[in-house]
C-alpha cells in the first residue's frame, strides 16, 4: 500500500503571508461595523451527518460567494488554509490539482473574496471555499497497531503508520478524524509535485505528523 504525506494547514511556525485561524472569519455578508463577525445565515445549519448531500434546500447550500475576512495582514498568500474540518480554503490551482486525483465530488465550491477588515482585497490570487460533506476516511488504511493517544485531544488518536488501500486510484483525501481534520492527506507519490507548485508546503510523514501535532494547538 502507498505511503501519505500529511499537509498541515497550521504549522506552529507559518511562512510568510499565512494567517492564524483565529484572525480568519467567512461570510455571504460583509459588514464593515463589525468586519470579523461571522456569517449567521441558514446555510450554516447544513450539516452533512444528519442530512443528504447535496443539500436539501437551497437555503442551505453554500452561497456562491464568500468573503474571508483576514485581520493583521496587509497581504496574504497561501494555497490550502482550513478552517475547520468541513471548511477550506483553497487556491484555483490547488483545486484543480485535487479535482486531477480524485476529490471530484461530495463538497460545494463558493468563490471567495480575501479582503481586511476594511473591505480591500488583500490577495491577486484567485481562491475558493470548499464546503466537505463526504470524507475519505473509508479509502485510507490508518493501522490500529500505530496508534497514540494525543495530548491535546484526549480519547482521540494519531496513527504513525497510514497508508493508502490498495483498491482506490484516488491520491488526495480530506479526514474526518478530528486529529487529521485539518490537513490535506496525499500520495507520497505527489511530495515533490506538491513542493514545485504549491507554496507553504508543510508536508509531514506520519511519523513527523505525530511530534508535532499537540504543539501547534
């Protein structure tokens, strides 16, 4: 079975031009009286364990556009930025990188506006939130044999052994597990594809993955 690579959205270390998730905030909404006052809006009452995906309604599909709103930084730049498990963000290349090895359904794409607490783009690069209704959990073979309690998250787990079954062509998977839920795993197979095209690369071994994880919280 192939070997992954985990890409680490919140490194405790953050290259140049990538925010910290708590000066991130999204909404269909902006207001500039109060510009890091999350969107409060229907939509986000779609939740896709206890409802079919595509949403049911209209009312709670992801708009078709976003703003993120990034205090502290006059400029940004990134390719993937999580901001929770279900959300992303993520640049036109790096979806379309995704799309290529087989993240081609069970999320909504909105296009996203990065801009300060003003209201002026802080970004040239073009960006969309993805919004993860079906996980991939169920293709990847995370060994039990491997498994260490996380010290930050207590009763949940970090595996140094994962790998990809053998009965899938897919190469990029998102996870549902909270101790993965913010990282984009992949093909070993793709690091150096990856390092060439993307920028903020950290991509971690499981075994890497593992010492830093609970120091980045």
């Amino acid at each position: 079975m192939t070997k992954v690579a985990i890409w680490f959205s919140q490194p405790a270390e953050r290259p140049t031009g990538v925010p910290a998730r708590g000066d991130v905030t999204y909404t269909d909404d902006f207001n500039p009286k109060k510009p890091m006052y999350g969107a409060d809006a229907l939509w986000l009452d779609y939740n896709h364990q206890l409802m079919p995906f595509p949403p049911p309604s209209q009312e709670l599909e992801l708009p078709a556009h976003l703003f993120v709103v990034v205090k502290k930084h006059k400029e940004v730049l990134f390719d993937f930025f999580s901001l929770d498990i279900n959300y992303k963000i993520v640049s036109r290349d790096l979806l379309i990188f995704l799309q290529a090895h087989g993240i081609k359904e069970g999320y909504e794409t909105a296009k996203a506006s990065i801009i300060n607490t003003k209201g002026n783009p802080i970004s040239t690069k073009e960006y969309f939130v993805i919004r993860i209704a079906r996980f991939h959990d169920n293709l990847l073979d995370f060994d039990v044999d491997t498994k260490v309690e996380s010290q930050s998250l207590p009763n949940h787990y970090l595996y140094s052994n994962i790998r990809i079954k053998p009965d899938t062509s897919q190469s990029a998977f998102f996870s549902e597990k909270i101790t993965y839920g913010e990282s984009l795993i992949v093909s070993e197979n793709l690091r150096k594809e990856i390092k060439n095209k993307f920028y903020a690369t950290t991509l971690l071994s499981p075994e890497e993955y593992i010492a830093i994880f609970d120091t980045s919280w």
